[in-house]
C-alpha cells in the first residue's frame, strides 16, 4: 500500500533548514518562511516589504490562489529575520523580497531535501505546517483560515496521517 501521507517530521524540516542555512541565507529563510506559515510558492515569491506588518507579525497576501486576499501569521524569530534580511539587502517596500521564479524556488527545495537525503517539494512543507498545527492541538477550522482554504474538506485533503499519527491517536481512547 501506498503512503499518502506526504509531510515530513519537524527534525527532517530542521535539518533541511541546516542544510540550507550552511549554502544560502535567503534559501534558507525562503524556506523558515514557507515552513512557518504554510504559504504558498506562489505566494512567497509575491510578497513586497509593504504587504508586511512587521508589529503584528503578518503578512498579507495580496496574490493568493483564486485572486483572493489572506493574512498569514509569523512568528517573532522568523519576522525579524525577515526584517533584518530586508533592511540588510536595502529592499525598498515596493520591491519582491524574494525575485525568484517559483520554479526556482521548487529546485532550491529538491537539493536542500536531497542532501540530507529527502525527496521533497516545497508542498511538502505546506502539509508539513499543517500536520503540525493539528499536532500542536488547532482545530480545524483556524487551519483552514492559516491556509488559505474556502473549503474545509481542502483542508482535510492535507491532513492525511501516517499511521505513527493514527495509533497515537487510538492509544489515546478508553475502551
């Protein structure tokens, strides 16, 4: 039988990020940025210093998939990065933060899987953030809000657990 759970473990996740970090400063926030708010390939290579509040720790996604509009949230270590990187590069607020194709964007995630030794791609780390939400104990409905989905069995497609998951998860119950 096939396995369609299609995530991967937040040590592989660190590790990828290591691999990254150690070739590439922006490949590697590229990554901590998709990794921390499950935003999209599309999404990321769209996002501008203005569409950024920095206090809040959001980013607003003004080119989402469908022509929708989204906030997504960052943590604190991960947006100041951001703005370090930022002011670092001299990014004026109306540029792309990261000026990459999306295309680009899928090699820089292949190679930083393949060499810790991972087939993965940049999808993965979207069904990644998920899973780990429903780990971490957020329901349903705010994952499908962080992600971005209308419908909540979109949602439900993501979260397809391995079966680790699903026995911790039947261990859990009094019979």
């Amino acid at each position: 039988m096939k396995d369609i759970a299609d995530y991967l473990e937040k040590d592989h996740v660190d590790q990828i990020l290591t691999a990254a970090k150690t070739c590439s400063y922006r490949d590697y926030l590229m990554l901590r940025v998709l990794w921390r708010s499950g935003i999209r390939v599309s999404e990321l290579v769209n996002i501008r210093p203005q569409d950024i509040e920095w206090y809040n720790q959001v980013i607003n996604i003004l080119r989402a998939k469908g022509g929708k509009q989204r906030r997504v949230l960052l943590d604190q270590e991960t947006i100041s990065l951001l703005s370090r990187y930022v002011l670092d590069m001299k990014i004026h607020e109306d540029q792309l933060v990261f000026p990459i194709t999306t295309r680009h964007v899928w090699h820089l995630v292949k190679k930083y899987g393949r060499m810790v030794g991972l087939e993965v791609h940049p999808h993965t780390l979207r069904h990644s953030f998920a899973i780990h939400l429903v780990r971490s104990g957020l329901d349903l409905r705010r994952v499908q809000q962080l992600l971005g989905h209308s419908n909540l069995n979109t949602t439900q497609v993501y979260l397809q657990f391995n079966d680790q998951d699903l026995r911790e998860g039947y261990n859990k119950i009094e019979f």
